[in-house]
C-alpha cells in the first residue's frame, strides 16, 4: 500500500496533541480522586490538638474533655495520691515500667504524667471499651485493699485494674494501660492534646 498523499508531519503533529490532551485529561481526574483521600476539615478539626483549663481544678477533682469523640479524664492528684502510686508495689503491676507500645514515651515511671500532680487519660478501658469509675480515695469501693484509682466494671469483681489514679493495669486479662492522651503542659493552668495513633 502506497503512503499517497499521506502527510506525516501532521499525522505526528496530531498524534502529539492527542497525547498532552490524554495527558491533561488524566492529570484532571486524578487530582481531585486524590484530594479525596485527604480527610474532610471537619475530621481534621476533631482529630486537632485540644486545650483544656485546668486553672480550676481542686486537689482531688477530675475533669472530662472530649477529644475524637472519646472522653479524657484530667485529674489533679493529691500528695496522697502521688505518694500511694509512687509505693505501690511494682511486682503487682502488669507493665510496671510502662513499656506498652501504645504510649508516648514521656509517660515511663509510676505516675505516667510530665507533671506528678497532673493526670491525663483516655477514659475507656483497653479491653472492653467500657468506662472505668473514678474512686480515687483507698477503700472507697467494696473490695479489700482498695489502693483508689480507676476501678473497672468489665474486671469486677475478681480484679482491680487500675491503681492510684495512673491508669495502671494490676491483673490480667487487660495488657494494656489506658493511654495518655494530652501532653501537659502548655502553660501552668492548661493542658493541650498531642497527636496519637490509634491503636
């Protein structure tokens, strides 16, 4: 077959044309299909950093401030407190030392907390989701050797999960400690969240 009165340059020319268009067309559904992966401002606005006040708040007393749709708990502990967690017998911890992978690294030590007077938690329990009771005083639930803390409905009446207001695990089948959830401090009277990875 003979190229009569075929011209190349044109046939290159719009074989060329064609392409950016193609190009172009795919660059423009592309972008927005890739936009909408980004989350929504509104699920970015409940995933921020959240400031609590925390001016007001007694010895003793603890606050709930909600952040991604969850509570957490901000207590100021005591010195009774401080001192009931700090001796509280490690041996009868389940992660003493605060290893679990699902906390931040400042919270290592008893009081899992920058400032010891200053406790800030996600108040749902790591194994059943439920929400634990706030009886910070010892004895303060019908149990014998109540140390006060958190005591958890979804390990009653066999064990006591949490101890002196740090969240910490005392029995199984829980392994993991309620996580920290706001990093103190960002000044003497407020507190602010930090980003955290669900886990």
């Amino acid at each position: 077959m003979a190229d009569n009165g075929v011209n190349k340059g044109r046939r290159r020319l719009l074989l060329g044309a064609t392409t950016v268009v193609g190009a172009v067309g795919a660059v423009g559904v592309a972008v927005p299909f890739v936009a909408s992966w980004q989350p929504s401002a509104r699920a970015r606005a409940a995933g921020a950093p959240i400031q609590a006040d925390i001016s007001k708040l007694e010895p003793g007393q603890r606050m709930t401030v909600e952040w991604r749709g969850r509570p957490v708990w901000i207590v100021k502990r005591t010195d009774d407190m401080i001192e009931r967690t700090e001796n509280f017998d490690p041996a009868r911890l389940v992660d003493p030392d605060s290893q679990a992978p699902q906390q931040p690294p400042y919270v290592t030590g008893p009081l899992r907390s920058i400032r010891p007077d200053i406790s800030v938690l996600i108040g749902i329990c790591t194994h059943l989701g439920c929400s634990p009771l706030y009886r910070p005083g010892p004895d303060d639930v019908d149990m014998t050797a109540w140390p006060g803390g958190y005591f958890c409905p979804c390990h009653a009446p066999t064990s006591i999960s949490r101890v002196a207001c740090s969240a910490m695990c005392r029995h199984r089948p829980t392994s993991k400690y309620r996580r920290t959830a706001l990093r103190p401090m960002t000044s003497s009277s407020s507190v602010k969240t930090r980003r955290l990875c669900d886990g």
